[in-house]
C-alpha cells in the first residue's frame, strides 16, 4: 500500500464539510462512548483525592499558619493559591448567590473588594455556574470537574471536526485534559481559561470552512466569551496568541502563492466578527474589569510581577520520558509520554500535506518558542501591556496541538494499520524510544537524593512500559497485515483493540502523574477551636494583624482571604486588583514604606497595626499580636486566643460622624469621630442613619473603587477620597438616611453591549435558519 493509499483510507481532514452535502445519519452511540470515556477518566484523576473527601483543595496548606497551625504538620501541596484565594471566593460567591445576590463585591478582605471583577474569581463562568447547583462543600470540586471535561469535549469536538474516528478523538480530549501542563493549573482560572482552547480551535475550522456562516460566528463569539468570563486576562492573552497562530497558519496555505486556493478574506472577517461579537457578549466583566485593573498596582506598578523565566530547554525531553532531573510533575508539568508524541510524530510526518495538521504543527512551534525559548520570552516581555502575562503558561496551548497531532497518528494506526509505511513509522519511533531509555539506564542519575532518584526511576519505568506496549502493539498490526484475517472483518478489529491498548496505557500514566497533585477534606468549613473562639469574639468587625509580617510562616490570625471561610473580616488581602491606593494610604497616615507594614509582595496587602490611632483610621477594632510580644499602643487586652493574644481599639468604627471646619473643608486626617451603626441590607450595600445639630463629615472604612454611589434622604450624595483609599462626604444637619450601592456604570453599559451583541446573534441565526429551509 502507498502513502497516497494513506490519503484516501483517512480522507482529507474536513474536506466535505460546509459543502451542502447531505451526509448519511450516523448512530450516536460511538460518540457517546468516546465522550464518557473522557468524562469517566477526568473523574478518574480526582479519584484517589475524592476517596479522602468530596471537598477539593489543598486543606493541609492552612496547617503552618496563624490560628490553622498544626504543630509538626507536613505540608504536601504546592498549590497554594487555591485555598487562599479560589476556594474563598467560591464559597462567597455562592453564598451570595443562593441568598438572591449578584456576586459583586467580597466585604471580608481589607475595606471591601470587588468581587466579580478581580479576574480571577470568575462568579459568571461556566464552572461557577455549575458550581451554584451544588452544595457549597461540592461547588469548588464541581468547578475542577467542570473545567476538566470543557478541555477533554473540546479537543474531543476538534478531531471529529478534523474528520477523524471516535478511537481518536477519545485519545485527544483524554490526552489533553490530563495532559501535565493543564492539569497543573486545574483549580486556577488559568486552567479554565485555557480549557476552552479546543473548542475555539474548534470554532475556528467551522468559520473557515464557510456553510452556515451565522451559526459558525455564533460558536466563535460564545466560546470566546466563555473564555473571558472564565477569569484570568493574562492566559486569555496567550489562548488568543495560539488562536491567531491557528487561523493563520490556515488561512495562509490558502494563497495561490503557496498553491493553495479558497476564499481568504471573507473568512477572516467572520475570524475578526466573531471574536469582537464574543468581547461584547463578556462585556459585564470585561468594562468594569478593565476599569479596576486601571488602579491596580500589580498592573500600574508591577510590570515585572508576571516575569518569569521560561521552561528550561531540556524540559522538552520531559514530554516523553517524565522525571528524568529527579523532580515530580509538580515541578516539571510538561509531561505527555512516549505514546503520545510518538502518534503526534508519525500523524505529523504521514499527514503533513493537510491544512490542518500543518497548521497544528504551527500551533505546536510557536507555542513551544513561547514556553521554553528565553529569548522568545524576552521579546513577548518588552511589549507594551503585556508585561504581566507568564508566557510560559503557552504550553498548555501547545498540548492542545500535540494532542491534536497523536489524535491522527491514532486515526492513521486503527484505519491504515495495513500500511506498511504506518507501521514502519510507528515501529522506528518506538524503537528509538527503546534505545535512548537504554541509554539513560546506563548514564544513571548523578547527584539526586533518594527521593529524586526515585522519581527518576518512576519516570523511566513508566517510559518503558509505554514502549513496551507500543512496540508490541506495532508487532500485532505486521502479525496481522500477512494474514488472511487483514482482509476481512477481524483485521480492523484488532487494530481498534491496540489503539484502545494505546489509549488505556496512556490514561493510566497520565492519571498516575496527575492525581498525587490533588488532595481534598471531608471535613469542609470546619474551623479550629482558634478560629472560632475569634469570629465569636469579634463579631463583624475589623480585625488588624499586629507586627508580624503576614505571609510568613507562623503569620497571624486567619490567612487572608481564608477569613472569609469563617466570618471574619480582616484589613489583609491577597487580590490581583489590590489598588495602589492602598500602599499610598499607608504610607500617608503611617510615614512608612509598605514593605515594613508587613507587605509582602504585589497583590498583597497586610498593615502592621501597631498603634490605636492607627486603628481608628482605618476602622479597625481588634487587633491580633502574637503572644509576649507588645500590643498596639493605646489597645485593650481582651483574651488569649491560641498563640495569639487579641486588643481592643477604643473608639474605632466603619462609620465614624467628625464635626466639618468652619471653612468647609474636611478635617484632619486622624481627626476624632462618633461611630455610626451601619447595616447592610445585602453584601454590596451600605445604609446609615445620622443625626447631628452641625454639619458633619462622614467618613467611611470602604474600599473608594469605581461603582460606589451614595444617597442621602433619596437624593445624590457626592463622594470623595479619604486617606488615599477610603471615601468620605458632607453631610448637613439634622436627620438623614443615608445609602451606599457598588453597581458600575460600566457594568451597567456591559449588560446593554452584552444584551444587544445577543439580539443581534440570534436575530441573524433565525434568518440564517430561514434561509436554509427555503
């Protein structure tokens, strides 16, 4: 048989598709089984976690800290993040929500946060959604599960939208969704963001391809808001890089020049269409998401916070051999295996004429430059307004194609196995495989301790079974080409058996990396004896950390953003969208530079509370120190909590009444006031009562963020900064009732660009529709 014999037994990839042709009705039973074969393997890599706990997380992170420490606890998660910020978030979020609210606004950090427009809380996405729907112990596990099947039905939809079997497209969504670069950052927006890469890739080939032309932008525009309202701007930077990489890549072997044929221009306008249709219909995060992350000091002054050094070059080898450097895949997430890339090589040598296997390979090249070419990264950094995207992070992207590329060497070993050039390829690649692991036994590892070295070891043996299966699935296909039964039913039979051989083996490598990365509890929401003896003594009021720098091991108090876990608030926050407003603040009131408040780092803010006078000006009430070291000057020791001893702020409110100057200007800045109660009929809303016989001057401990409107007695209140950071105002004599909402103007404006975007969609999908029957 000849490569052209290659050709026609796969046929080219999508090239009936959009031409009027009426295709027969398929069963769809296969599809079904290959799409629960993907579904069943991401429940598969959250199992052994799952086992211990339905609660995803990692719980044990909080054991070295402040009131969650655990005298001699071993800590084996690395993924931090996740429990001081999205497990917070969620539980807010969903509170928020189950109570009738619009998740907008996290009242437990610092003076109040933004919520749903930190980009990274993602309260609209797909995954939160679904979230909503469970119970609140479950909602953060759902979300993870949630995001692992848009990954695998994405890639899953691509190989059957490049017209390969049900076999194939099993191992591409399987392939992708545990690949080590994505699972990596499961449980971030990152990971959410950047599993929706197949299904725009699989958008992309549908507008290019023409036919239903309203229906294909459609796709593009919803997929791509999907994408956005799943959180994080700078992976969505880098989606949008390998999208443009993907369209182009096809649109270019189009050109007559390079001997192609077929409209350009049309189709990249649908391209420009949708993904502008796809920005308006995500505008009710985008508007006021960009409008806060204008303050914000990560991106205002932290152009360097998001640099980073790109994948070491050699990390490359890890794609196929896992763990030969001695470390885990939490610290080399490119792993994929030998049967992987050796599909992807043999799919990429034997198919390299197809439009869409060349421009998977672009995806694959540039993609991989981004990731592990320091000078790639270089350039990418001295760009304007990206400087904060971790362009190492294009890896997952590059996943993507190389699951795309294994998904038509599978296509090529099931339907082509009697080949003779398929299973040459498949067995010289298995064969080389062989000989470089012979190889690095006989180097042996050098210099790695007893832990690495039996890493290194897992890695290799696992290499190794991956090649014995692969070389003795090749030997079954030539076993079975000189026979009798190649020529009948039973031939394509066995070859299905091996690439399900090839499937199962790569699943259960792919799962043994990924799973030791998760851990969970079954014993969510419970709080430490320490936690709830302060929520009890503290109530809704401000608590301060004293001079110990948080972020540190043993810290203080509750972590922040885990103190929203136990209703507790906190002048401490870890937050993208920190505004800068906050370090000027400090360094106003206090003459000190942030850092020696106990700031550690960009999107962390953690004053160290060290007088009442302090305290007042912020509003805070309590003030945690650790035991035997001096409290706040001017506080009152209430009791011992834990290691911890906990002072009262005399006199310190939310909501304080300071009597306006005789020239109508507002006081001194630690000027004395009457506190004023407030209540708050939701999580975004202030309300007050005053009553004074002389002009006053409100001064308020919220977060001065666009989207805070005020009234008094009904009518407009006009607001202004206090301290940097707080917001102040007016207020004449006598009785007033007195009101505070966060809704923003631009978010407001986003639901209109969002609302008319969708009429538009959907008024031209009817006509679409209309046409077509006529």
């Amino acid at each position: 048989m000849t490569t052209n014999a290659i050709e026609v037994t796969t046929a080219p990839l999508g090239n009936d598709a959009g031409n009027g042709a009426v295709s027969p009705r398929r069963s769809p039973w296969p599809d079904l089984l290959g799409l629960a074969w993907v579904v069943v393997s991401a429940v598969v890599l959250l199992a052994p976690a799952l086992s211990h706990g339905a609660s995803l997380g990692p719980y044990d992170w909080l054991d070295k800290y402040g009131l969650t420490r655990v005298p001699g606890a071993v800590v084996q998660d690395i993924h931090g993040d996740q429990i001081i910020q999205m497990i917070p978030w969620t539980q807010l979020a969903w509170i928020q929500v189950h109570q009738g609210h619009l998740p907008l606004w996290n009242p437990y950090s610092a003076l109040g946060m933004p919520l749903a427009f930190n980009w990274q809380s993602a309260t609209f996405s797909l995954p939160s959604l679904v979230g909503y729907l469970m119970p609140l112990r479950l909602a953060f596990t759902a979300q993870v599960l949630v995001t692992l099947v848009v990954a695998g039905t994405g890639a899953y939809a691509l190989a059957r939208v490049l017209k390969l079997d049900v076999l194939a497209a099993a191992f591409a969504g399987t392939v992708f969704e545990l690949s080590g670069a994505f699972v990596f950052w499961l449980g971030w927006p990152i990971g959410s963001v950047l599993s929706w890469t197949g299904w725009l890739f699989v958008a992309v080939l549908l507008v290019l391809r023409g036919g239903r032309r309203v229906r294909h932008v459609t796709l593009l525009a919803v997929v791509m808001a999907a994408a956005i309202y799943a959180g994080q701007p700078d992976p969505l930077v880098v989606l949008v890089l390998s999208v443009f990489v993907f369209a182009i890549a096809l649109l270019v072997q189009r050109a007559p020049l390079l001997g192609g044929s077929g409209p350009i221009l049309k189709p990249a306008v649908d391209l420009v269409l949708g993904v502008g249709a796809g920005f308006a219909l995500a505008a009710p995060l985008a508007l006021p998401g960009y409008q806060i992350a204008g303050n914000a000091i990560r991106i205002v002054e932290g152009s360097t916070f998001g640099r980073q050094v790109a994948f070491p070059l050699q990390s490359l080898g890890y794609l196929v051999f896992s763990g030969l450097n001695g470390a885990g895949p939490n610290l080399n997430p490119t792993y994929l295996g030998v049967i992987v890339v050796v599909l992807a090589v043999s799919g990429l040598c034997l198919q390299r004429r197809r439009p869409e296997v060349v421009a998977l390979v672009a995806v694959t090249v540039v993609m991989g430059a981004v990731a592990f070419l320091q000078p790639v990264e270089n350039v990418l950094h001295a760009l304007p307004g990206v400087q904060a995207v971790r362009w190492y992070r294009s890896a997952v992207p590059m996943m993507l194609a190389i699951a795309g590329l294994s998904a038509v060497g599978m296509h090529l070993l099931v339907g082509a196995f009697r080949d003779r050039l398929v299973r040459r390829w498949l067995g010289v690649e298995f064969s080389i495989a062989a000989v470089v692991l012979l190889l690095i036994g006989i180097v042996g590892a050098r210099g790695l301790t007893s832990g690495s070295e039996s890493a290194r070891n897992t890695g290799i043996a696992w290499a190794a079974v991956e090649t014995a299966v692969g070389l003795a699935g090749v030997g079954v296909l030539a076993l079975v080409s000189r026979r009798r039964v190649a020529r009948d039913r039973r031939g394509p039979v066995v070859s299905k058996m091996v690439g399900m051989v090839f499937l199962v083996c790569v699943t259960a490598f792919l799962v043994a990396q990924g799973a030791p990365l998760w851990h969970s509890t079954s014993s969510y929401g419970a709080a430490t004896p320490g936690e709830a003896a302060l929520q009890k003594a503290v109530g809704t009021s401000l608590v301060g950390l004293g001079s110990v720098r948080c972020f540190l091991v043993p810290g203080l108090g509750i972590h922040p953003n885990v103190n929203i876990l136990y209703d507790v608030d906190e002048l401490a926050v870890y937050d993208p969208m920190l505004p800068r407003g906050y370090y000027q603040s400090w360094a106003e009131v206090t003459r000190q530079r942030p850092n020696s408040a106990g700031v550690a780092r960009i999107s962390s803010y953690c004053p160290a509370i060290t007088s009442a006078s302090i305290a007042r000006v912020y509003g805070v009430s309590f003030v945690l120190e650790a035991h035997g070291r001096p409290g706040p000057r001017g506080g009152v020791f209430v009791e011992r909590i834990g290691h911890e001893d906990l002072y009262r702020i005399p006199g310190a409110s939310a909501a304080t009444l300071t009597p306006t100057p005789s020239d109508g200007e507002f006081p001194p800045l630690r000027a004395s006031g009457t506190a004023v109660p407030v209540s708050h009929p939701n999580p975004a809303s202030w309300k007050l009562e005053t009553n004074s016989a002389s002009a006053q001057t409100l001064r308020l401990r919220l977060t001065n963020v666009p989207g805070w409107h005020a009234s008094i007695d009904g009518k407009p209140l006009e607001l202004e900064s206090y301290a940097g950071i707080m917001l102040q105002a007016h207020v004449p004599p006598g009785r007033h009732v007195i009101e505070l909402n966060y809704w923003p103007s631009t978010f407001s404006a986003g639901i209109v660009l969002a609302f008319v975007a969708a009429v538009i969609l959907l008024l031209a999908l009817i006509t679409e529709a209309r046409r077509h029957r006529r």
